[in-house]
C-alpha cells in the first residue's frame, strides 16, 4: 500500500490530466482525439488500480461520455472513503478524549 499522501498526489495529478484532456476533446477540432481518448482510458485504470476498484477490462470499449461517468463514479467513491476515514478519525479521537474522567480516572500503576 502506497503512503497517503504519495497516493493523494498522484491522485490529484490524474485527476487534472483527466480533466484537462477532457476539456481538449470538448473541442470540435481537437486533434488527436483518439490519443487522448486512450489516454484518458489509462488514467481511469490507473485510479481504479489505486482505490483498490475491479472494472475487467471494460474501460477500453469505453466512450468519452462513459469515461466521464465512470470518472464521477469513481470521485464519488474516493469523496465517500475519505469522509469515511475522517469520520473514524473524528470517533477515535471522542473516544480518547472520554477514556478517563472524573468517573473513570487514569490509573496509577
């Protein structure tokens, strides 16, 4: 497993290719169009080799409409998990803050 914060770099490095590659093809006289739909293809498969996400092989048969889909789809997963892992944090944090008290003091040993 890949450190956070490496893995959140190059997440958002992807990120931004996929989103600038997209706004190319946006273009009616892009150039290129088939390079950089494969591209955006790899980008995709890269970050659902990151998040840990199975899609066999579906990507390369994919449009660039599909594409964007799946690009929400899998920003959608990646917003829930770290919300979820902030969450935990989040509980784990109240938890050790109500271990002791007055009604449950640390121990001495």
């Amino acid at each position: 497993m890949r450190p956070t914060r490496i893995r959140d770099k190059e997440m958002n490095e992807l990120i931004n290719e996929f989103n600038d590659l997209n706004a190319e093809l946006a273009f009616p006289n892009c150039l290129n169009r088939e390079e950089k739909l494969s591209r955006m293809r790899e980008i995709l498969k890269q970050i659902c080799e990151i998040q840990n996400f199975t899609i066999d092989n579906i990507i390369d048969s994919m449009e660039r409409q599909e594409l964007i889909e799946l690009n929400g789809t899998l920003n959608r997963i990646q917003g829930q998990q770290n919300r979820d892992e902030i969450n935990e944090l989040a509980r784990n944090a109240q938890i050790d803050n109500n271990r002791y008290g007055p009604e449950n003091p640390y121990p001495n040993n």
